[in-house]
C-alpha cells in the first residue's frame, strides 16, 4: 500500500498510513508528520508491521508525546493515535 500524509487545516490533526512499512520506518513516518504539527494536535497512523505496537509505546514514553489510543485492527493493521507534546 502507497504512504500517503494528509494534514487537515480543521481539526489540527494529520494521518499516515505506514501499512507495508517496517521498523523503522513507521516511527520515523509518525515523528514527521508530529514535527508538521502544533503541541496538542495529533496524528492517527495505520501500520502492520508486528513491532509496531511495542515500538510506538515505547517511542511515545521516550519522547513523552501522549499515546492516546492503540488498537489492532482487521487484517492485523494497527492504529495509534498520538498527541503531540509541548516540547516536541
């Protein structure tokens, strides 16, 4: 599946979807589309890649951008939703 990145002007949030992606791609997707945004918006990103729960929990307590939610979804896709920090 293609990687595509949308921001919306609405509702301060972006998407990614990193399916077909693996570490540590989907990660680096999600830090860059968070870099594009202000403290508080938040990005939702699509992954399969089987690290990728461990890897964005992690990477969100390092980095102390806020996880949201974490789901897994048909056909094995992940979908996280992060809130970007006030530091970040």
């Amino acid at each position: 599946m293609a990687l595509f990145f949308k921001e919306s002007g609405h509702n301060g949030s972006a998407s990614v979807d990193a399916t077909g992606l693996f570490c540590p791609l989907p990660i680096i997707k999600l830090k860059k589309a968070l870099n594009k945004l202000a403290p508080g918006e938040k990005v939702i990103i699509w992954a399969d890649d089987p690290g990728f729960e461990d890897d964005v929990i992690s990477w969100c307590q390092e980095t102390k951008n806020k996880l949201l939610s974490l789901s897994k979804q048909d056909k094995n896709i992940f979908v996280a939703v992060v809130e970007k920090n006030e530091k970040d």
